[in-house]
C-alpha cells in the first residue's frame, strides 16, 4: 500500500491520500438517522460589488444592510414555499460572494481589511442570528479572514444551523485568482488538519457540504466529500446562465449521480455596482437529485423559484443496495493512489505561498505565473503537446 504522509500530501494526491489510509475520519452521526422530506431552496439574488464605496465602514455598513435584505427575501419566500408545496423549507443556498462581490485590482491584503468575513466578527454574528430566526440551515460564500494567516483571505463557503452556529467552513482549493489552502498547506494542515480542508457536517436534515464555485467541474472535491459521508451539496456559484447546457450545468448533474447526492446550487442575480453588464452572471439555479435529474431550475432575474423537495430516504437506500447504479459503492480509491501520485510533479504543488517557513502574500501576478509555469512542466513532461 503507497506510503504517503498524510500532512503534506499535495491537493493532487489527496484522494491518493484517501485511499492509501482509508477514509478521512467520518464525524460522529449516531443521532442523524431518519430525516424527513423538507424542502431546499436555492436563492438567486444580486451580488453587490463594494469598489466604489469610499472606504471599510462603508463597506461593513453595506454588508449588514445587505444581510437585513436578505433576511425579509428568504422569509417571505419560505412562507411560499411551505404553502405550495407542504414542506417546510429547511435550507437554503445563498449565491456566491453575495455581499461583496469579488476582489478586482485590489491588493489580497486591502481586500482582506476592507470586507473580509472574521470568524467572529459582526457579519456572522448577524448571519447567524438571521438563521436562528428563520430557524433554516443556511449556506453562504465569503472572503474569510483567518488570525492564522495575517493579510491573507480565503474564499470560504459556510454553512449555519438554526442554532446560529457556523458548522461548517470549507475554504475553496481551486481558485484562479485567491490564496487556497494549498498555497500555505503545511501551516495549514498544522492548524486544521486534512479533516478542515474536506469538513462534512451532520445535521438533522443531512451530511452537509460545500462546493465552491467552479469547482463543480472537478469530480475530485466532490468525491472526497462523499467518501466522507457528504449527501447534500450546497453549490455556491456565480456563472453564466444560458438556455444552452452549460459545463457548470453539466458539471452539476454528474456530480449528483456519480455521488449519489443531491445539489443544490444558487447562482447570482447578476452583479451590480460594476461597469459589468448587470446580467452577465446570472440564471440557472438549481436543485438537483442524486439521480442526476433537475429538479428545479430558475430562470433569470432574483427569484427563489430554484426549490424542490430533498427526501434522503430514496439515496440513502440507493446506497446501500449492491447495483451497477451505485457507483459510490463502486469506486476503488487504491485504484488510482499510484497514478494520482505519480502524476502531481508537473502540477501546481503546495507551498507556493510560503517563504522561509511563513505565510506570504504574493503579488496579483502570481496567479498567473504558476499556471504558466504548470503549462510549461506539463509540456516537458509530456502531458500535453
């Protein structure tokens, strides 16, 4: 069996990881057993973008407005959706970067200061208090400041329970433009280890994860959230919504039917306080079942119409019935440890935000300079031509 050491083990080893020691370490789920059909629903709403307020108390001030909005959206929505559908709606998707938008020419370190997310600070306290009242598990997407990691942010989806407890934080991975874990992996499996890079959290309405963005498109994130337990994914996104089947689209269905999992996914209503056309990432939100089936689609505009019924009984016998459908139950991760790890020299490895043993934040050009030269290895090294 590969040997690997599972605290520095590269991203692109990390399902190698999993298979050469077996699962990550399910949490406790004794007491979530039966869960009854409640609904889910995805919130199309529009992205604010803070670049042209003044400075950080405006923008702070912007972000609880926002949260305030939201609130009264989603409760009156949820009356709805009970009412139309008999099913008390129990959680709910917010788009991704919904109350900042994303980081433009701003340094890493400016933007961190002028709207990132602190673990305890004034915008989870007010998201928190917000799902306790709706008394729904509510999942978001964030800039997350981190005291571990001075000046840096990472993009976080977050998910929190009626209790106005944040159970869940996974910060992305694959991110063309932010810092990723991986980028500080050592100091960041020494302060959370593997367990905080692929968090799966049991609830009485399911083992909850998050997929950030376009990482739907990489089967690997969702898998190793699924050899974790992971039956609901919550998919934070801000795409591009076209009549047409996008890859984003696609993405979602395979993910749902690989895993035998459902997804829901809230894409933006468009972005505003930008020169960007305001509909240029919108549409599409959808609830999917773990059969791969749409259950649910919106079309454009803020809508909460991107709801459907997640009844866990049917997947949670699906996969544990011996089939050819279970294709959860079918993969072999040894299978492929030996390949995964042989194939991530050419590849973005870890680290690349480290600098004499501590954490840096690199120049915007960085982003750039590593795929460039991942393309080159991948080249020499004969994977692409």
């Amino acid at each position: 069996m590969l040997e690997l050491d599972r605290r520095r083990v590269l991203a692109a080893g990390a399902i190698a990881a999993i298979a050469a020691h077996g699962p990550l370490r399910a949490q406790e789920d004794d007491d979530v057993t039966q869960t009854a059909t409640y609904s889910a629903m995805a919130m199309q709403l529009t992205a604010r973008s803070l670049d042209r307020l003044p400075d950080e108390t405006a923008a702070r001030a912007a972000i609880l407005a926002h949260i305030a909005e939201v609130e009264a959206q989603i409760r009156t929505s949820a009356i709805f959706v009970a009412q139309y559908s008999g099913k008390p709606v129990k959680l709910v998707v917010l788009p991704e970067y919904l109350f900042t938008s994303y980081p433009t020419r701003i340094s890493i370190p400016d933007f961190a200061a002028r709207v990132g997310f602190a673990k305890d600070g004034p915008e989870y306290e007010a998201l928190g208090a917000m799902a306790e009242r709706l008394g729904v598990f509510l999942a978001g997407n964030a800039y997350e400041t981190d005291g571990a990691f001075p000046d840096f942010y990472f993009q976080t989806s977050f998910i929190v329970a009626p209790s106005g407890e944040v159970v869940l934080r996974y910060r992305r991975l694959l991110s063309m433009f932010a810092p990723s874990p991986h980028d500080v992996w050592e100091a960041y499996l020494d302060e959370y280890g593997l367990d905080g890079v692929f968090p799966v959290a049991p609830t009485e309405i399911g083992k909850l994860a998050a997929i950030a963005s376009e990482e739907i498109l990489y089967p690997e994130i969702a898998r190793a959230l699924a050899m974790r337990g992971a039956e609901v994914f919550c998919h934070c996104s801000s795409e591009v919504g076209s009549p047409l089947a996008t890859n984003k689209d696609i993405a979602k269905q395979a993910r749902a039917f690989e895993n035998l999992a459902f997804v829901v996914s809230a894409n933006t209503a468009g972005i505003s306080g930008t020169a960007m056309p305001l509909s240029s990432a919108e549409g599409n939100s959808q609830v999917i079942d773990w059969k791969g089936q749409v259950l649910a689609q919106s079309g454009d505009g803020e809508t909460f119409t991107a709801f459907a019924p997640i009844d866990l009984s049917a997947s949670r016998e699906a996969r544990r019935t011996p089939a050819m459908t279970n294709y959860l139950a079918r993969q072999r991760p040894a299978l492929f440890a030996a390949a995964y790890a042989a194939a991530a020299e050419p590849f973005q490895g870890a680290n690349g935000m480290i600098d004499d043993g501590a954490p840096r934040v690199p120049e915007r050009d960085y982003f750039n300079r590593a795929q460039e030269l991942v393309i080159e290895r991948m080249i020499k090294a004969g994977v692409i031509s």
